[in-house]
C-alpha cells in the first residue's frame, strides 16, 4: 500500500520555514529539520478532492532538532535572520 502524506502550515509558519534562520535558543548550535507522521482516521482519507482506498494516510509534522544539546524547537519558535549590511570604508 503507499504511503500518503499531508503537510498543513499557516503563511506565518511557511515564512519562518523558509526564512529564519535555523539556530538553537539556548546553545547557538546549528538545528537540523525532523518530522513525525501520524496516522490519519479513515474518515480523512479525502484530501484536495481526491479520494484515496487503498493507501496510508499520514499527517506529517515537522520540527527542528539541536544536536548539541538534544533540544527539539517548533517552526513557531524560530528566531527571525539579522539583516545584514556591509559597509564599505
């Protein structure tokens, strides 16, 4: 059976995927992208205007994950990028 998933964002959370920098809060070390999926109800198996019977449905979830200090950051938490500006002398 294949396996479908379904990836939701807000325009806010979609910014800050793309956007903000991905640096832990508490150590400064460099986060790496992570999900999860979870099963959907077999009520839900109608996304988009497509039916799907015979497949896995999966929501997927995505976060971010500090190696340094095992620390796990939601897309909502990401810190907006410092506009760089370099000046000439």
């Amino acid at each position: 059976m294949p396996k479908v998933t379904r990836r939701t964002f807000t325009p806010k959370e979609l910014i800050k995927l793309l956007f903000y920098k991905k640096v832990c809060p508490q150590c400064d070390g460099q986060l790496k992208k992570k999900y999860y999926d979870v099963s959907l109800e077999k009520d839900k198996l109608k996304i988009s205007g497509l039916t799907y019977h015979d497949a896995d449905l999966y929501q997927r979830t995505y976060y971010f994950h500090c190696g340094d200090c095992n620390l796990d950051v939601k897309i909502s938490d990401l810190k907006k990028r410092p506009l760089r500006v370099e000046m000439e002398q």
